[in-house]
C-alpha cells in the first residue's frame, strides 16, 4: 500500500470510511467487523469514523465501538492505525442530523471518544461541522486545548471553507492536520478548499469519494469517462474515481466508506492504479 501524511504520521493512501457501518441499511456486526479486517489485511492504516455514526439515540459512538472492537480481535498489529473521530455532531434517533459546537459540548465529547475507543489519546479528532450558534474560533479553540492537553494527538475540522481551513489554522497555532469535506466527480464543490490544503501541507480527506459511482455500475451519462477508463484499464470505475482524486494532489486521502469486504478490497486498489495525463485531462472535464 502506497503511504501518504496526515500530518507527519503516514497513513495509506486509502483509508476506509465507518460510517455506512452503523448508520441506515447497517450491516450486522458480523459483516462489519470483517470488512474491517479486510481493510487492515489489505495496508488501509486510516479508519475513520464518527461519535453520531448511529442509528438509535440511546447508541451514540456505535461506530467507535465497531471499529475498536475490530482493532482489538484482528491478528496484525493495529499499532500503525490512524483512527480519526469526529464531534460536533449528534443523531436524536428520529434520523435527523443536528450540531453542537460549543467548548463544554465538544470537551465532554472527546473524552467520550477516547473511552469508547479505548485509548489515552485519540489518534486524530475533528470538529465534525460548523456550528453557526457558536464562533468558529471557539469551536476550533477547543482542539487546541486537547491537544495541548494530550487528549488528542492531531487536531482536523471537516465541512470548511477556505476562511475557516485559515482562521483553524491561525487558532491551532500551524498545527491543522486535516480538513475532511465532500469530494467526488458527482461533488466537485470543495475544489478550492482542497487546493488550499495543497498549499498549506494540509492533509485533505474527501468523504463520500464514490458519490454518484453506484457499486452497481449505473454511472449515468456523465460519468461515462469514468467508465471508459476503467474499461480500457481493465478495473472497476470506482477504482478510476479514487486514482483521480489521489491525482488531484499529494495531500488527497480518500476515506470511501464500505460495509463489505469485497467493497474496501476493490478500493484499496486504486492507490496501485496509475492514470495518464491525458485520461485525467479528460476525466477533469467530466
């Protein structure tokens, strides 16, 4: 497995994504915790995951636990593992999203983590959201608390913009690890913040890094070029997608989430996967 940084802690070029594990249309944890697995056999050593990755209210860090678990029954050594939470974020259980993004809420919610994950210091935390009831500075504040605390040993924020990606920075003292935003050929919005982590030697982490590539092959006419690519490479357009994105810069590190192993096998794959400079001229302009 190809390695990329979050900061100085190498991690693979493809991480895996928990979310789809503990949410909506959830697995059980039979199959999750094999997928799991068969991510850490394949070199993924970026998981991330997420205290509202649940579905229940009465089950807040489901995804956490899922993931420790996994980390603890599987035979390699998982002492290489960058697991990444996030907090700022909350699931009444009604399948709504709301925020909360204020110091006391996200102090309580770091050290929740850090219980359900097992470990003194959690190894990447990120505010999840922004909360507009709560100045940026205040939320992204409290992960430099943590760190100076030890509670957490890299700081991340995720759904910015470039003027919150700066003002985390100013307020983390240069110490901004990750910004994780939506990125993918069907959500190319976030385009100037990740080219804003390039300059700044940010990692930059795009969840969702499959939208609008079904595992079912229904690509739809605009993601046709994908399609072909994958053909004449003789690999899966999901695999074409995240070589794409890793090729947008050396700072990408594509989280897609799976809930089967066949899924993260395949993913895994596209770090190997080396594309012409005239197959992303064209898949660029798709």
């Amino acid at each position: 497995m190809h390695t990329r940084f979050v900061a100085d802690h190498p991690v693979s070029a493809i991480g895996l994504g928990g979310m789809p594990m503990s949410i909506e249309g959830r697995p059980d944890a039979e199959r999750s915790v094999a997928t799991i697995h068969a991510a850490l056999d394949a070199g993924v050593t970026l998981i991330d995951t997420a205290d509202a990755y649940h579905l229940h209210a009465d089950e807040v860090g489901h995804n956490e636990e899922l993931v420790a678990g996994a980390l603890r029954t599987w035979g390699g050594d998982a002492s290489s593992v960058l697991v990444a939470t996030k907090g700022g974020h909350l699931r009444p259980g009604d399948g709504s999203w709301t925020i909360d993004g204020r110091p006391e809420h996200l102090r309580a919610a770091a050290q929740a983590s850090a219980r359900r994950l097992g470990v003194e210091a959690i190894g990447l935390y990120q505010l999840h959201r922004p909360d507009p009831a709560v100045p940026y500075a205040d939320s992204v504040g409290v992960l430099a608390e943590l760190l100076d605390a030890g509670t957490i040993r890299l700081a991340g924020i995720s759904n910015a913009d470039p003027d919150q990606i700066r003002l985390a920075q100013e307020v983390l003292g240069g110490r901004l690890a990750s910004v994780q935003n939506q990125y993918s050929p069907a959500f190319r919005s976030s385009q100037p913040e990740l080219d804003l982590c390039a300059e700044l030697g940010v990692a930059f982490l795009p969840w969702s890094p499959l939208g609008g590539i079904s595992r079912a092959g229904d690509l739809g006419s605009r993601f046709a070029p994908f399609a072909a690519v994958a053909q004449a490479h003789g690999v899966s357009p999901q695999q074409v997608a995240l070589a794409w994105e890793l090729a947008q810069a050396d700072v990408v590190v594509p989280i897609p989430g799976a809930s089967r192993p066949a899924s993260v096998q395949d993913s895994v794959r596209a770090a190997d996967l080396l594309l012409s400079p005239e197959e992303l001229v064209h898949l660029d302009a798709a």
